[in-house]
C-alpha cells in the first residue's frame, strides 16, 4: 500500500468557527515572544497569551472586512491592522479597544509595519501607494501618500530607522520615513518580490522572490557591489529573514524546506533535512542515546542525530523492498535489518558498508520482527511460516535444531536482557518462551485472550513481559507464575508495538489509533496519551536514559517526545476546560489542542518563540530547522558583508 499522500501548506484554516488568513506576516508574535495575533475573514483580530491564562483569544472587532496584516509595537502594548476595507486600524492590548481608524487607502491594506522606535506606522495597499502615519495617535505624516507602479506586497522599516523598503512587483523602492522622498529603486529582473528583509546593519535587503526558486541578497551601501543569488529551492519563497549577527539568510519555500546561507557565499549553510519517502515500519535508539536508527517502506535504514534530526550517516541501501524492522547490538556496532525481499542483512555503522553476504530467509511478513542477543552472538528473527530462526551473527549461518516453531505465524521476538530467555508474541494469541541457549520451551506459552500478540518486550528485570495485541489492549504478565497481571485498555485500534522504560516504571505503547500512549508499569494507570501522527504508529522505543519516547509511522515520520514535559504538562491541565495555545503542542507548524484539533498555523521563523512542546523533534520531508551558530566571532571579508558594527557580533545568534 503507498504512503498517504503529503499535503500542501494550507492556506485557510479555523478557530472558533472563523476563518483564518495565512498571507504576509502571519501570525504575528510580540518581541518577548508573550503574545500572538492574527487576523480573520471576518475582520477580527485575535490575540492569544503564549504562556498561560487565556483560554479563548481576545477578539479585536471593527473591521468590515478581511484582516490581510498586523503587527505588534517593540513594547508589546500597542497592535496595528491592516484590513480589506481600505483601513488601517490601531489598538490598545490592555483594554482591546481601537484608538484610531486610519482611512486614506483606497483599496485594501496588504501589509503594515511599525518603525523600530514605534514613531512610525507605515502601510502598503493595493491602490499603489505607501502611506506614513503617526504611530501613537494615526495622525497622517505626509500631505500626499508616496505613489508607486505596481501593488506594495511587502514592507519593512530598517533596524537603523532611516529606510522603508517596499516590494512592488519586481521593484523594490527605498524611502525615507520623514519626508517620503524615494532613495532608489531596486530591480529584482523578472521575478516579483513577495518577501523583504533587512540586514540587521541595515546595509543590504534579502528577497525573496515568488516565480522563481531564488533568493536574492541586495547591497545598499553604496559602490557596485552585485546583488547575490542563492539559488536551490524548488519552488517560490514565502519569506526571508537575517540572523541577528547578520551572517546568515533563512528562506521558507514552497518546496517545503527551509535553507540557511552564508550571506557572503552564497553557500548553503545546513542542507535540507530529508526525512524517509514512505511509512516508517521501525524505530530503535543507540545505546548511547545519540542516534535513532529507522526502517521504511523506501528501502532504506537511516541514522538520525537525536537532538537536531540531522541524519548522521548515510543511508544503508541493498534492500530491494520495504525494510519491516531493524536492530542494533548494545555496543552500537552492528545493526541487523530485515526486509520484504525476504532478506537480514548485517551494517557495519562505522563505515556504512555491509557486513558479509545477505542471509536468505523464511517468508517475511509485513509485522516480522528481529532482535540481537545482549551480547550481539545470535540474532532472532521472525518469519511468515510460524517458524523463529536463530542466526549466529559471526558466521551469518543459522544456528543447528534452533528453529523454533510457534502456534501461529509469530509477529515479535524479543530477548531477554540477561539473554537467558526468548519470547514471540504469535497470531494463534500466544506468547511462546524458550531458553536461548538450547532452544527448549521456558514455560508453556502465556495465552492472550486468543487475540493476535503483535509485539512482547521484557521488564528490565526480567520478571515481566508485556504486549500488545489485535483486541486493542495492552497487557502485562507475571512470567514466573505464568498469569497475567494488568490489562491496560484505552486504544482504539490494534496495539503493533510496546515497550519497557529503561527503569521499569514505564510502559510505552503505539497503535493503528495514531496515538503514542505512556502507562505506569505498575498500576496500569493511563499516564498519557501523546497525538502528532497522521497515521498508524508502527513502532516505539525509549531512549537509554528514559527521558524520551521515539516513536514512528506510516505517515513517514519520526517523533521525539520528551517525558519530563509530558508529565509536567499533565500536572497542570485539569486547570482548563478547554485547550489553549499557552498549552499547544507544536506539529509540522501547526499548534493543536489536545484533542489534536488545529489551533493555529506558525511560521516558521516565529517558532522558536511557542514554548517547546512533548514532541521535540519531528523526523520527516517538511523539516523544521534550527539556527545555532558557533563561536567563531567577528565576521571578516571583502565584499558587502564585510562592514558590520562589532557589537552585532556579540548577539547570541541561538536567539533567532
């Protein structure tokens, strides 16, 4: 079965019942990262309190018409809109209330911006024209509006407060904000400019242009400096902005990805992330806990940098066919994977390169599973044919008489991890246990409600296994006494993977219901239920320290969830009935409520101001990336970039 087609941005969404607009400069977040707003179909405008309080946003009526832009003042107490009825309206946040309709424009305001001394409120409309008002009382500033040949899509004040830069068509006009005398005109050729941004010394303009894959870096300074080109999207860019050293260019496409530059060489400073093309059937954490190794309906097993889902390695690539599951030994040497072309093959992670020849198998199924021996000599693996062969992983031979048969085409193994034990989960509803180093039964087989186990894991001690299984259920069962101890119920679709916290404390649990959901390994108690996914969880795993849950889906991504925010997420959300976005989770940019429901679409140069989430890290083809540069200080060349003030230097660009 393919994987669910990916989706667009989208474009128009709804709160509350109304629609909202994503166009330029949407949402917009105050400087202390406090407060959002946005705009509506209906000419409201919303505002929300990011870190706490406000369960429904503070809604700013007056507009007769859509809300195409706002911006918030330096201090955070003032909000500026501009709106399809031709106005500009100005509000005060504390009490909600216009202080003044800004009327002049005679078609509708696409963009508005404050000076950085907020003495100015400049706006942009479709009639052509630029206009000035007085940014505390909406008083006009100019007799006449400065005029122009083309729609001002864009605007932006520099940080230096001397120019407007305004994109028109394929023309972007400087203005001074006094007098409303133009500077200059700066031409982009053909392509029309849908996104500017200074340069935090003022001295040079980022486009971003519309028809085309580029960005383009413009020096203002003076001399014949030429313009720059950073060429690599595939498609149009929605938004550009500066680092805040200035040695950086971010650019937001349509292609999905975000491309960091060097400002002076127009090189790509972090490549886009490329998450798996398919389903992801499997997910395991290295020992270490740096890395999450994963396996797809695209063939490949993959690494991942567990803190910022860069893939560590390169892709391991022999398969022929969806790779089903993937194991690492405890030194992190070796990894195993098994694959539809009915194939195991063992990697060499230091090299990416394979270990011997590929080991033929029994018939694999879409829910087979493998898993290495604590001491990495022999490797179990599931087969279609109700047999589990035990492979000796130096001669890459199955071990003699150790092919044990199940009552039912067995869909997980698992060792013990004193590596005394193994155990299958079948689909006669059986959970069989043998002693690995002979191969005879350990026990008559634990039966689960006659349902299909889909996955078993070992306690940490190794007194308790637990499974998942077809009738939904997770259950837990008393090895040594042979009976089952706790049933844990919730899910609402067939259980395919479980596991144990690295303490024992902890059960994890993912589902056909898209849902991750954590238990108390003792009392059975349902901790937490953690939604993100689009589609069936196929597999999850905690990290070595316990701090983290990964799990993944046929939505063709991966997740990271951070346990010590679930908990304390959990600790304060019976204070509201209804979902905030002080409370949201981030997804793919949207914040979703609890219930998963969309709340409100970030871009993506505003979220690193929402406060982090559970899920840390999303794995996937529509990355977010993080800026963070190194210490290497003032920034020194020959061209255009080489005149920046030295105290720019000194800003943590992690702030961005």
């Amino acid at each position: 079965m393919a994987a669910p087609e990916r989706q667009e941005s989208v474009h128009r969404f709804h709160i509350g019942g109304t629609a909202l607009r994503a166009n330029s400069g949407f949402p917009e977040v105050t400087p202390d990262g406090s407060k959002v707003a946005s705009g509506t179909d209906a000419g409201v405008v919303c505002i929300w309190w990011l870190m706490g309080g406000h369960v429904v946003p503070q809604r700013l009526t007056g507009h007769s018409a859509c809300v195409l832009s706002v911006v918030f003042s330096l201090d955070g107490s003032r909000l500026a809109s501009g709106s399809g009825d031709h106005t500009v309206r100005m509000w005060n946040i504390e009490s909600g209330q216009s202080t003044a309709v800004l009327n002049g424009h005679t078609a509708r305001v696409n963009t508005v911006a404050f000076s950085p001394d907020c003495m100015i409120l400049v706006s942009g409309s479709d009639d052509l024209t630029i206009r000035l008002w007085d940014g505390s009382t909406g008083k006009p500033v100019l007799d006449t509006p400065v005029e122009h040949i083309n729609t001002i899509r864009s605007i932006e004040f520099s940080p230096d407060g001397k120019k407007i830069a305004a994109a028109c068509g394929n023309s972007i006009v400087l203005v001074k904000p006094k007098t409303g005398k133009k500077i200059s005109t700066l031409h982009s050729g053909s392509e029309a400019v849908k996104s500017i941004a200074f340069s935090p010394d003022s001295r040079s303009l980022a486009l971003g242009l519309g028809t085309s894959a580029g960005v383009m870096a413009l020096p203002l300074f003076g001399g014949k400096a030429a313009p720059t080109s950073l060429d690599g999207h595939t498609a149009a860019i929605k938004s550009v902005m500066y680092a805040p050293n200035g040695l950086y260019v971010a650019s937001a496409s349509e292609d999905r990805t975000v491309r960091i530059w060097n400002a002076d060489s127009s090189k790509l400073t972090i490549q886009p992330m490329e998450g798996h093309s398919d389903r992801v059937q499997c997910v395991a954490v290295s020992s270490d806990g740096g890395c999450i190794i994963s396996s797809s309906d695209d063939r490949s097993v993959r690494f991942w940098d567990v803190r910022t889902g860069e893939q560590k390695l390169p892709p391991l690539l022999g398969h022929t066919k969806a790779v089903i599951s993937v194991a690492t030994t405890l030194d992190g040497r070796l990894i195993a994977s098994a694959s539809l072309d009915n194939t195991l093959r063992l990697w060499d992670t230091r090299t990416s390169k394979p270990v011997g020849r590929h080991m033929c198998f029994h018939p694999i199924g879409y829910q087979s599973s493998i898993s290495f021996s604590p001491n990495g000599s022999l490797l179990a693996a599931a087969s279609a044919d109700k047999a589990v062969c035990i492979w000796d992983v130096a001669t890459q031979l199955p071990v003699a008489n150790m092919s044990l048969m199940c009552t039912g085409y067995p869909y997980a193994v698992a060792f013990s991890h004193d590596g005394r034990r193994l155990a299958a989960g079948c689909r006669a509803g059986n959970i069989h246990l043998w002693w690995a180093a002979t191969g005879e039964p350990a026990r008559e087989p634990l039966q689960a409600n006659g349902s299909d186990v889909n996955s078993v894991a070992f306690s940490p001690d190794n007194a308790h296994i637990v499974s998942g299984g077809d009738d939904r259920a997770v259950r837990i069962w008393n090895i040594g006494m042979g009976e089952q101890v706790l049933v844990l119920e919730g899910h609402t679709h067939l259980v395919p993977s479980v596991a144990y916290s690295p303490d024992g404390r902890l059960v994890g649990s993912g589902s056909f219901d898209h849902t991750v959901r954590l238990w108390n390994a003792i009392t059975g108690t349902l901790i937490a239920k953690l939604e993100g996914h689009t589609d069936w969880v196929m597999s999850v795993t905690f990290s070595p320290d316990g701090q983290s849950i990964v799990s993944g889906s046929r939505d063709a991504t991966i997740r990271v969830w951070d346990l010590s925010t679930v908990i304390n997420t959990l600790s304060d959300s019976d204070e509201y009935s209804a979902p905030t976005l002080g409370s949201a989770t981030l997804n793919d940019g949207w914040l979703t409520g609890q219930g998963a429901e969309l709340l409100l679409w970030v871009p993506a140069k505003y979220r690193d101001y929402v406060p982090k989430s559970p899920c840390t890290l999303t794995i996937s083809q529509d990355p977010t990336v993080i800026i963070s540069v190194g210490d290497s200080g003032w920034h020194r060349g020959e061209n255009w970039t080489s005149c920046w003030r030295k105290n720019l230097s000194t800003q943590d660009p992690r702030s961005t």
